[in-house]
C-alpha cells in the first residue's frame, strides 16, 4: 500500500464523531470540579493577563465530557495515559445497542450483547446502552410521573444508567477486547463507585431492583473484596481501556462493526484524559474486511507532545497544575480511584488555537465542523533553510512538498528539538528565538486555500511579530539583522505594525485558516511529503483554543 492510497482509503472512508460536547453546562462525575472557564486575556485587554489575544484559563476534572480512563485510574502503578501507544487506542470493533434490554439501575450481561452482534477476540466494543439522551446537550425527555414532568438528566446519565453484570469484565478479559466504551457516564455501574454513598436514596432503589430481580442484595452480587480485586488489580495489570460519556453520531453505528479511534491528551501524570472519539467505515463500494485489513497496515505518526506539568508556557500564560482530590486507598474500600482536577491556559504543550483566539465573531473550537479537523495534508521540513530568527518564505515550502489547494500543512522548522523533553532541550530558543512566516505568507496560505497550519516551535508567528519583541529588545535587534541581510530593510520597514502584527492570527483566522502549535514528536523522523493528517481534538464549546491529538497517516514501513 503506497501513500496516496493511505490518504485516498481515509479521505473516502465514512467518518463518524462518537464525541458528546463539552461545555460549562456539561455536568461532571458527581462530587469532581465542573469546567470552569476564564478570559484571563483579551484583545484590548482583561485583568489578570493584559492585552493581546482572547486567551482562557480553565480549570477542570478529566471526567467531564468525552473522556479515557487508563490504567492508572485504578492502579498507581501502571501506564499513564502518556504511555499508552496509539495501537492501543485503535482498532476494529462494533458498536452494540442495548438499548431496549436496559432500564434505570439495570444490569447488562455478555449475552444481551452477544444477541445483537459478533463480538471478536481483540476488538474495541462500544455500549449503547441509549442513556447519551440525559446528556446535557439532548432534548428532554418526558416523564409524568417526575418532578417538573420531565427526567432528571444528571441523575439519569450519572446516577441511573445500568452497568455491567457481575461477569462482564472477565469476559471482556477472557475476549481480550482493547477498550471497552459507553454512552453514559460511567463504564462501572454507579452503585459500584462512591456514588452509593453518595445518593443513598438512589441505591435503595438500585438494590430494592436487584433484590427483586435477581434475589440477591448489591453486595451479594458483587462481593467488595472479589470486585475491588477484579476491577482495581487485574484489569488495569491486563491493560483493559475504558472510554466513557461518548456520544454524538453513535446512533448512526447502532450494531455495526467500524473502525474506531479514541484519541486522548497524552497526559504524563494524569489517569484519564479528554478524548475525541471517531469511527470509520469503508468507503462506498468497498468490502468491510478489505477495509479493515488495510486499516491494520496503515502506520499512525503521533506529532503530540506529551503534556505535563513540566511543559513551559508561552509567556505570561498560566502553566498546569495538576491537584489529586481522589486516590485509590483514600475513599470506601473498594470504590476510591485516582482522580485530580487540573488548572492550565491553553497555549502550552500541542495545542489548536481556534477562530475564536483571534476573531471575536469566529467559531469556537466546539463549534468548528468536525470535517475541518481531518485530511490530506503535507509535512514541509525546511529546517535545512531556517535558523535562530530567520525568516521562512513560501518558496522553501514549495521547494520540499508539493501543496495543494485545500491541503493541511505542518511546517517543520527543525526547533522541535529545542523543546522541553528534548535532550537538547533550549527553552529560550523554542520560545523566543524561533524563525517565523515572511511576510507574504499569509496571502500565499490564502492563495492555496489552506485548511489549517501546524508548526514545531511554541507558535506560528514569527516571536518578533509578537509582544515578545518588546520583552526581549537583544533578540529583535538580532532579527532586524538578519532581515536587512535578507531583505535590505528593516523589521518596521517589511512588517509595518499596522499591516502585520500578530499576522497569523490576525490575518487568517477571520478568514478560516487557524493553526496548531507545539508538534513534535514522531514529527522529529518524518521526512517531507504528503500524508493524511488529523486533529483530534475535544468538543469544547466554550473553548477558543484547545489541547489536542495530532497524528499523521502513512503507509507501514
């Protein structure tokens, strides 16, 4: 299989968003830290962070919204999310709708799932167990006998939603499945995590159910000690993954097979992370195996930084920290799990900035049509050509990649290697000194229709086009340099303030070409050429840039 049939198979393939959108409305697992959001900066200004872009503090749980749960949730001692490779996140699988075998507190078996669909050694299986029509973005639902003459959507996504029978896990184990995802907002039964504790009320009503089904009370069906070992000890040491809060287009693969992705914000000291999760589907006239055999071979290029709190900031912006409020041996035997709440800006780490950055009337990242964040695309390494504050032309672009109109194009600078988990690592270089667009290259990028930019150093405009060159004077005196050498003029002169500050930002993002910044990676190997390239990015309506998973297609070898 050769490149242009990799990005011809992806450009074609049916593509779904398994992904529920994520807002300050958007209810967290009971008792953790709602999604908070906070314009620390603005354009003309804001307290806390001054002038010159909309720029967001937030603070969150990481089970909030579309999210993974990695071993470490209840395992100290297993993989990060950081840790887990893309081949375990992706794979064939089947999504099973159960949704007429399941009612409020209920228990769903191997068997009820088995009846809908051919489930198969290694799959990734999702759940719909049809509780996503709580979810918070989801019309009402009617119901006489409730107060308000409605359902409560909070407790039936979090509280009432029905989970998993005493021997599904093992047999999940024994199928040796990859990831196990549901609609809802827990992957265990709520009456087997705290929230029993919690809502007392809610479990009476959950055992007084199972008494009379099933003749046994909750502790009798799944006995503390046996669970606690099952669910803490033996699936994370085997590696079981668990999605939870999907939803979106899930309706559309009711009990049908597709090739599914759940791509996480690598977090090096988090045990779950925001996640979008996608599925494929052969494209029309295809056979379904042909489909996913050639799926097996493509080769996945993560360019994703890991994230963590060592990651720098871009200057002035507020960096992660990261606060445990749950840990497994600190709440009910049996129940605790790891958890923490987090506070970040977003410009650190791999990150989209979204129309919204920039452009008042522009999309949020939320709000961005999912087809925006996936296609072909080119990786352009120019790094022979740049150097510390130099200036980058469309012409060495063109010299390494042949672009397209439409194309999404990452521009390799060389300055990955300056980040900071790099051995050679040179903070002041990868934030400060990095070389940036000429002045044409936004009309060029306009010109080529460009889908959006990516770039290997902390931003996509050059540092001197940016309040920096009032903060660091010695380096635009070493800029202006080089730009008279290469242009006989002056800095003023060839980027009037007026014409061009900010001029990535300001320029395209009104017109639909925002950019990703921080890559690195597996972009460190890859040569020039063309690949299928997407962005994996969290549904954050609110949001006006975001953190994200950025990985690039190609054929195996």
């Amino acid at each position: 299989m050769d490149r242009e049939k990799v990005i011809n198979l992806l450009n074609s393939s049916r593509m779904y968003d398994l992904t529920q959108a994520l807002s300050v409305f958007t209810p967290p697992f009971p008792g953790e830290m709602p999604l908070q959001v906070h314009f620390f900066k603005r354009l003309t200004g804001s307290f806390g962070g001054g002038q010159g872009a909309n720029g967001q503090l937030i603070e969150w749980s990481n089970n909030s919204g579309t999210h993974l749960v990695g071993p470490r949730a209840f395992h100290s001692g297993e993989r990060s999310i950081a840790e887990i490779p893309l081949t375990d996140l992706c794979g064939e699988g089947v999504v099973v709708d159960i949704s007429d075998q399941v009612s409020d507190y209920s228990l769903y078996t191997p068997e009820m799932i088995m009846e809908k669909v051919d489930v198969k050694e290694g799959d990734i299986l999702i759940i719909n167990t049809g509780y996503h029509k709580y979810g918070w973005d989801q019309p009402d639902i009617p119901n006489p006998e409730a107060q308000g003459g409605i359902e409560n959507k909070e407790f039936g996504y979090y509280l009432r939603h029905p989970g998993p029978a005493p021997e599904f896990f093992q047999w999940a184990l024994d199928l040796k499945l990859k990831l196990i995802g549901v609609d809802c907002g827990c992957t265990e039964h709520p009456m087997n995590t705290n929230l029993r504790y919690m809502h007392p009320r809610e479990f009476e009503k959950a055992e007084a159910k199972l008494t009379n089904t099933h003749g046994k009370t909750w502790d009798e069906l799944f006995p503390p000690e046996s669970y606690h070992k099952l669910t803490h000890i033996t699936m994370p040491k085997e590696g079981l993954l668990l999605a939870e809060s999907l939803g979106g287009e899930l309706d559309q693969l009711n009990n049908q097979r597709a090739w599914i992705m759940i791509f996480p914000i690598p977090y090096m000291e988090v045990e779950s992370s925001w996640s979008r999760g996608v599925a494929l589907q052969a494209p029309d006239g295809m056979n379904e195996q042909e489909f996913y055999n050639l799926m097996r071979q493509v080769e996945m290029l993560d360019m994703t930084l890991p994230f963590s709190v060592q990651t720098p900031q871009w200057a002035n912006y507020v960096p992660l920290s990261v606060n445990y409020t749950k840990r497994v041996g600190g709440q009910y035997f049996g129940l605790g799990r790891n958890n923490a709440h987090c506070r970040a800006s977003f410009h650190l780490a791999t990150h989209m900035d979204g129309e919204k950055h920039f452009h008042a009337a522009g999309s949020t990242i939320g709000e961005t049509p999912f087809e925006k964040w996936f296609g072909p695309g080119v990786v352009a390494d120019i790094s022979e050509f740049v150097s510390d504050t130099s200036v980058y032309t469309p012409e060495m672009v063109e010299k390494v990649a042949k672009v397209k109109k439409g194309d999404i194009l990452v521009i390799k600078t060389g300055y990955h290697k300056y980040g900071w988990n790099s051995p050679d690592s040179d903070e002041f270089r990868y934030m400060i000194r990095h070389p940036g667009p000429s002045p044409d290259f936004a009309d060029w990028c306009l010109k080529k229709e460009i889908k959006w930019l990516a770039v290997d150093c902390v931003a996509m405009e050059h540092p001197m086009n940016t309040i920096q060159r009032i903060w660091h004077p010695k380096t635009f005196e070493e800029a202006n340099q080089k730009l008279i050498e290469q242009y006989g003029a002056g800095w003023n002169e060839i980027y009037p303030l007026d014409k061009y500050y900010q001029d990535m930002h300001l320029n395209l993002f009104p017109k639909g070409i925002i950019h990703a910044e921080n890559l690195g990676t597996d972009l460190a190997d890859m040569e020039s050429g063309r690949y299928y390239i997407g962005c994996f990015v969290q549904k954050g309506m609110e949001l006006a840039s975001c953190w994200a998973r950025f990985v690039a297609f190609k054929e195996p070898g």
